[in-house]
C-alpha cells in the first residue's frame, strides 16, 4: 500500500486525521493535525478535472441520441422509418438499461481499490466505445453486423457511465466542506447538461461546414470521432489526481469494506436507504430530467415535425440558459436544505408537462393534432404519421414545419430544465450524505442510474410508443407524470433530509472546519 502522504488543502477542503501525532487537551477543544500550508490548486484541480471527464463522458453517451433521426436509417433497415426509429430509440435505451450494472462493478471497484482509478477505466472505455461507433459500417453495408455491433458499444458506453457518474460525484464530495458539499458537486450536475449541449453544438457546427446530403452520408461520423481527442485531454488531467482524502484514512485505517456489496445491499438499514433514494428522489429526478433533455427534442422532430437543425438550434438554447440553474440551485440547498427544493422540482413537472407541450405544439405551427399508425402487412411494423387538421376538418399528413416560433419554443425548453435543476443540482450532495463512507460510491450508484437509466433511459422509447398506441401526442407524458407524482408522495413520508450531515466526522475526531 501506498504510504499515507499529507495532503494538500485549501480552505475549502477539511483536513483529515491521517495519523499524525497530536497531543490531547483537557477541555477537549477541538485539536487539528498539523498539515502543509494550504495549496488553492487543489481543489480547482479536483472539480475541472472531475467535471471535465464526467462532462466528455456525457457527450459520448448523449450524442447518440442527439443523432437519432439520422443514425435510425443508417443501422437499421431503411424500408420502414418507424420501425428504424422505434430500434433505434431501444438501442438507445439499452445503455440506460445497462447502467446499474455498471453501477454496481464500479462502484465495488471504487468502494475496494479507489475512487480515482475506477473513473480512469470508465472514461477510457467511453471513449473508445465511442471512437468505434465513428467508425462502424452501415446496415446498408454490413448487413445485421451493424446494428448487433451498435448494440454491444452501446452496452460498453451504459456500463462505463454507470461507473463514472458516482466516482465523480463522491470524489468532489470528499474534497470540500460540510458547508458548502451542494455548490461545489453542483459543477458535476452541470456536466449532463453541459455535455448534451456540447454534443449539439458539434452536430450544429459539423453541418454548418456540410451539405445536409454530405452530413447524411458520412459527416454524422464526425462527432464520434471528435471524442477520441477530448477523451485524451480529459485523461492526461485526471492522471494528475490524487485519491479522495477520506478513502486514504478508511484504507490507512482497515476501516473500509471488503465486500461493497454484501454492505450495501444485505444490510437492512442501507438497503431500506437505497430503495428510499430510488422511489422517494432519482426516479422522479430522472423523468424530469429526461423529459426536459430528451423527451422534448424527439417530440419535436418527430410528433411536431420540426427539422433536425431548427430543433438542436431550440435544445441547445433552452439547455444553454437553463444550465446555470442548476448551481443556483445546489447551492440554494447548502442554505435551505436539498429535500424541500428537490420534490417541488418533481411536483412543477409532474402539474405543467401538458400546457407546456400543449404550448409546444401550437409553436411549431403545423397544427399536429394526431398520430396515426398503419401496419405493414409483410413486415408487420408500425408506421407512424404525424397529421395535422385543415379548416375543413379533414386530417392529412402534417407537413414539416415550416416557421416554427422558435423563441418560444426556447423558452418553453427552458422551462422544463429550471425543474430539471430544482432536482438535479442538489441530487449528488444528498446522495453522498445519504451514505456511510465504506460503501458510499456502491450505494448511491445503483439507485441513481436505476432512476436515470431505467426510468429516465426508456422515457422517450415509452412516450412515443404510447403516442403510437394511442394515436393521442400527448399520452406520452403520463408516464414521467405518474414517476414523478409517485417521487412526491413517498419522498415526502420516507425521505430524510441529509443537509447538514458531516460526513468528515466519519474520518476525524472533530468536525470539519466551516468554510466562508
């Protein structure tokens, strides 16, 4: 084992007792351990490099959703559109699938060997599972290998992102103070938006350079191969950190578990935590935050009919000035308490997801009022059209929308995602707290991407099958509705509110020192 080191501090990341000698007082005043002088590099290190690696890991597993109108006709047979899309949108959903699996060997890696080196292994295979998708042939050429291939790097980038999003958050965490743990992992919350927006931008930027038939053809490839480059970057960074304070004293001290699992989920007060954490929080947090991220771009590409640059132009604006909100937001909680902000994010989604996308729809401007579905009698898949009502009365197939008001629909996206940072900023200080420090990054993997990555994941897979079904466009929104009715209610009797817990009183024989 490596020998224990001080560490360096700054004011804004509380000393650990790591063994130095200090001599008792009489009157048990609180006694600190002798430390180097504080280094302010330190911390700015830890957030850029936690958040820049979390944040490329996002573009990775964003971008290809970002290009699901295009990739559906390159992966799967391109005969019957729907029935590309509706594949599609569940290869999609299969890396949210995925995710608590990775979850669960990442966050054992990093409750056993350390917080740092299981965020090295997930950004490495995100990005080389993304690299390859840039380079993958299509149906058109390779037949059935193209989208079983697709299939088994999607599962790579879900269990890579299952291991990353925890190691970030519990690695920021363990660096700052008790006082300010909601801002300062507030800037990890930030990396989801921040990489879904970079995503659109590289899709915007690469088709402003290219013919839509050249973007078609080959430039879709660009934006996956862009990762490798940004992966690099990120991973040059990350190697400069050191492991998380608390995890040196637990290892230093034998006090770290040896079997995540078994402790995490074979005792019942844990487990009773991770099951209140993922039906009283993260399953509501995550329909909120994917009907903001990505139920509203496939409803308007493909139920409102808005092309594919018009509505990356809305997304990427909506997301752009909605992004602050979630610092505002985490840090909010480190005042208030992160309980009371998080559910009325959930219960506002749960009350206007219908007029919003009933304003939604009047700003496209095409007069969608249905879908239709027919079968295809050899294929027996689903097509689904989109129809709009003429002033006779008579429904036609809706047109693409010509002039859509785009302004309005920026801030109709900008609203969801101020409810989106209602939950989401504060999400990763609770989830850290919520948590004993042996078993912290295992813990509060599992509930956070069964919330995002099942409930969340398959939104727009379920949202536009049930439109489909029902032929009603917005059926679809019951679903995240009823999730996040369902979080309300039980976070309201069963969740505990964890603002103000000490989590460095787990590793020092006093409390962390208040930060200004």
């Amino acid at each position: 084992m490596e020998p224990l080191r001080p560490l360096r501090q700054s004011r804004c990341c509380p000393p650990a007792n790591l063994g130095y000698n200090v001599r008792p007082t009489m009157n048990r005043r609180p006694v600190r351990a002798t430390t180097r002088p504080p280094q302010h590099s330190t911390l700015p290190l830890v957030i850029v490099a936690s958040s820049l690696g979390t944040m490329i890991e996002w573009y990775d597993f964003f971008i290809f959703g970002s290009l699901t109108t295009v990739l559906s006709l390159k992966f799967y047979p391109p005969n019957n559109n729907t029935f590309a899309l509706v594949a599609y949108l569940a290869t999609f959903a299969v890396g949210f699938a995925v995710r608590p699996f990775g979850a669960l060997f990442f966050g054992r890696v990093g409750d056993l060997i350390g917080r740092k080196y299981a965020f090295l292994a997930t950004l490495i295979i995100m990005g080389g599972a993304t690299f390859s998708i840039g380079l993958l042939p299509t149906y058109t050429t390779a037949g059935w290998f193209s989208p079983i291939t697709l299939i088994l790097v999607r599962v790579l980038q879900g269990l890579a992102l299952g291991g990353e999003y925890g190691g970030a958050a519990v690695y920021v965490a363990e660096h700052v103070s008790d006082q300010r743990r909601g801002f300062y992992t507030s800037f990890i919350q930030v990396t989801a938006i921040l990489g879904f927006l970079i995503s659109l931008l590289v899709i915007l930027a690469t088709q402003s350079v290219l013919s839509r038939e050249a973007f078609n053809a080959w430039g879709w490839r660009i934006p996956f191969l862009v990762s490798f480059f940004l992966v690099g970057i990120s991973l040059y960074i990350r190697l400069k950190l050191r492991e998380s304070p608390i995890f040196v004293h637990l290892k230093a001290s034998g006090k770290a578990s040896l079997h995540p699992l078994k402790d995490a989920f074979t005792v019942w007060p844990n487990l009773k935590q991770v099951l209140i954490c993922l039906f009283g929080l993260t399953a509501g947090q995550g329909v909120v935050a994917y009907t903001a991220e990505f139920y509203a771009l496939f409803y308007m590409q493909t139920v409102l009919k808005v092309n594919l640059h018009t509505a990356n132009i809305v997304m990427a604006a909506g997301l752009a000035l909605g992004m602050p909100t979630l610092v505002i937001f985490g840090a909010l909680s480190d005042r208030i308490g992160r309980k009371k902000i998080m559910l009325a994010g959930c219960l506002l989604a749960a009350l206007t997801d219908i007029p919003i996308y009933h304003a939604m729809q009047r700003a496209a401007g095409n007069h969608v009022v249905t879908v239709q579905s027919t079968r295809n009698r050899a294929t027996g898949a689903i097509n689904l059209t989109p129809m709009s009502q003429e002033a006779s009365g008579a429904l036609v197939a809706a047109p693409e929308a010509q002039h859509p008001d785009t302004g309005k629909l920026i801030l109709l996206v900008f609203s969801q995602v101020i409810f989106f940072g209602m939950v989401y900023g504060p999400v990763a200080a609770y989830l850290v707290e919520a948590f004993p420090a042996k078993v912290r990054y295992t813990s509060l993997s599992l509930p956070y991407h069964i919330g995002n990555g099942i409930f969340g994941g398959m939104l727009p897979l379920i949202g536009l099958s049930i439109c489909a079904a029902t032929g009603n466009i917005y059926a679809g929104l019951y679903y995240p509705m009823a999730v996040a009715a369902l979080t309300v209610v039980v976070g309201s009797i069963a969740l505990r509110e964890t603002h103000g817990t000490r989590i460095w009183d787990e590793v020092e024989a006093h409390p962390a020192p208040a930060e200004s």
